[in-house]
C-alpha cells in the first residue's frame, strides 16, 4: 500500500482501525442488550434509530465547524467525549441499572459526537497525505472500516455470552480514548484557522451556496443520494434473503454479510493501490453498473453459492462509488469549505439510506422480496446511465482546475 509509506497517514489509520473495531463491538452489544433490556423489535428500533437521527442532524451542521475550528482537535476532543460517554454505559451495565431511557440518551449523545467529527476526519486525510495520494487513502480507509466490520462483531459475539455488553463497552471507551492520544502523535500541514467570531448560520448559508452551485459537487450529491436511497437501502432485504429464499438462517445470514465485507474489502484495496486520481468518474460510473449487476443475480438467485457472488460484487461496487466520489470532492472543494462540503456529503448518505431502507421495506412487503431486488438493479442501471450522460461534468479538467 503506497499511502503506508506516510508515517502520519499510518497515525491516521491506526486510530481509525481503533475506533471502527471498538464502534461496531459498540453497536452489537448496544443491540443485543436493547433487546434484552424490552423484548421488543420496535423499542430496539428507536434505541438503533435515535443514534442515527443524532448522526444526520448533528452532521448536517458540523461542517461548518470543521472549517472554523482545527481538525485534529475536533477529532480528538470528540473522541474523549465518546470514551467518556462508553466508560459511563460500561458502569451503569455492570451495576445493572441501565434503562432503555438512559440506552436512548447516550446513543443520542454519542450520536451527536460522531456527527460533530465525521466531517473533521474525513477532512483531515488531506492534512496527512499529499494531495496525488488522497484515491489511495479514501479507499483504504474504507478497507479498514470494512475489514472492522467482519472483526468487531466478530469478537462481541464471542464476548458478550462470557462477559457481558459491559466489556464491549469499556473496550470502545479504550479505544476511542486510544484513538485521541494516537492522533495527537500527526503533525498537522495547516493548523492554523481563520481568527474572528463563528457566525455560524452565515457560514453555512455560505457552504450550501458553494455546495450547490458547483456543477460536479451538486451532481455528485444528488448521485450520492439516489444511490444510497435506490441501490444500497438493499441491506434491509438481507435477513428474508436469507431466511426466506435461500431457506437458512442467522449462519447464511452471516455469510451474506460476511460476502459483501468481502466485496468492499476487494473493492478497498484496488482503490488504495490505484496510482492517480484520473478517471475516477469512470470507476464510479462503471460502479453503478456493477451494483446493478449484482441486484440483478440476486434477484434471480436461490441458490447460496449464487447469491454470495451476487452480493459481494455488490459490496466491490458499492466501495468504488463511495471511495470515488468522496474523493472527487475533496479534489474539487476549496480548503476553506472542505469541512462543509463533505458534511453535506455524510448528511446525503445517511438521509438517503435510512429513508430508502423504508421504501425498500414496505415494496418487498407489497411485490414480494426478488422482485424488488429487480426494481433496485433496473435503477441502478438507469443511474448508471444518467452518470454517463454527465461525465463532461466530472471532467478531470474541471476537477484539477478546481482544487
């Protein structure tokens, strides 16, 4: 990996790796101790969704502190909030006091914390590395989360029957804490920021007028929402693919998972390893139709073996397109509004994809789970087409001359 060479992007990584195995044993033991605490699908769902609501809203605004403030310090002060916030529900756990009231508002204010640094992490890859490296360190980044998702439920789900969720959680309260100490080690290439009071409405008056009158940043968020509403919201349709029409269960559910890690994982490292940032808007191009391939198989498929394909080429696309687009905005967008423009981009995402796990819900309840897939492969492969039609727009020209 090229990127690794860059003693401060390996800082970088390493805190990410801590953060994202400590965050997903988090969100299993979080799960798994809702549903103990209320035996109840929805009460899990609102413990669950209160944390994602906190994400959205907090992330649409935090942009516009991360271009105020220093970044690494964002990072940092956010994670010792964090692992102070972990080493309070690992107390309340251990003496068994722990209601889903209290579960609902620390996963409301930890929410709020990861909402608050996305924006500045994201942000800050541009600080470690130098800018012909960023494709790789995007993409790799996303190999790390991806490859934390496959260990980190991994080592819950053999923790929690032995210890308790209480383990779980003071390991994220480590870890996040790690993390802010790791980063404190970077050496920052710009950390001086603009002196004077934060008017913090008129600067994000300020980042949406330049978000959006950028031809490539606004046609690349409006993809990024399409997509995430039409194409990735196929997730929730994992557990009845795999109960209902490959007739297994949570084993064969857990290879379809463990698939699409697979996918992102590969798609990851061919990302990391690419040489320059030319021709990305192809590479995402080219994702959209892979997604729609993979709807395809697997709406035809029942068979396991089949279906495993299907959903990992899902998962290889699905890393390009993220990975080349949120390079293709950091390459575009001025340092001065980079914090603002990727909050728009994490705010689009996580918007999209909750509502369009609904839509996706309620039509597989109406026509039935195959064919639903089906109508997701034939939008993704209409996206890919609308993309094609705008590559003049994501021009390497235009991208270059822009940064």
């Amino acid at each position: 990996m090229r990127v690794l060479h860059y003693k401060d992007y390996r800082f970088f990584i390493t805190g990410q790796a801590l953060s994202n195995i400590g965050n997903m044993m988090h969100q299993v033991a979080v799960g798994w101790l809702a549903y103990e605490l209320t035996d109840s699908t929805t009460l899990l769902g609102i413990v669950i969704f209160s944390n994602q609501l906190a994400v959205f809203l907090t992330g649409l605004f935090s942009g516009v502190i991360a271009d105020h403030f220093r970044k690494k310090r964002l990072v940092q002060y956010a994670h010792v909030g964090i692992g102070a916030f972990a080493f309070l529900l690992t107390a309340l756990t251990w003496w068994g006091v722990t209601t889903v009231g209290i579960l609902i508002g620390i996963q409301w204010v930890l929410g709020v914390l990861k909402g608050l640094e996305m924006p500045s992490r994201q942000a800050f890859v541009n600080d470690v590395v130098p800018q012909e490296k960023l494709t790789n360190a995007i993409a790799f980044n996303s190999t790390v989360f991806n490859t934390a998702r496959v260990i980190g439920p991994a080592i819950a789900g053999a923790v929690i029957p032995l210890v308790g969720e209480e383990l779980c959680f003071l390991i994220y309260g480590i870890a996040s804490i790690a993390t802010s100490w790791v980063f404190q080690l970077i050496r920052e290439k710009n950390p001086a920021k603009p002196a004077g009071k934060l008017n913090f409405w008129r600067e994000f008056q300020d980042g949406a007028r330049y978000t959006f009158r950028m031809p490539p940043i606004k046609a690349s968020l409006v993809f990024v929402a399409a997509f995430s509403f039409l194409g990735v919201s196929y997730m929730v349709l994992l557990p009845p693919l795999a109960g209902e029409v490959l007739l297994g269960g949570p084993l064969v559910y857990g290879y379809l998972n463990s698939a699409r890690g697979l996918g992102a994982i590969i798609g990851g490292i061919y990302m990391a390893n690419r040489k320059s940032a030319e021709g990305i808007p192809y590479l995402v191009m080219i994702a959209l139709l892979l997604v729609s391939i993979g709807l395809f198989i697997a709406s035809i498929s029942k068979v396991l073996a089949v279906s495993i394909v299907a959903i990992t080429i899902i998962g290889f696309g699905r890393v390009w397109f993220f990975s080349g687009t949120n390079t293709m905005l950091q390459t575009i967008s001025a340092i001065d509004k980079r914090g603002r423009v990727l909050s728009f981009y994490i705010t689009t995402f996580n918007g999209s994809i909750t509502l369009g796990g609904v839509l996706v819900g309620a039509l597989a309840d109406a026509i039935g789970l195959l064919p639903t897939l089906m109508v997701q492969s034939v939008a993704c492969f209409v996206l890919c087409g609308l993309y094609a039609s705008q590559l003049r727009v994501f021009a390497v020209r235009k991208l270059t001359s822009q940064s």
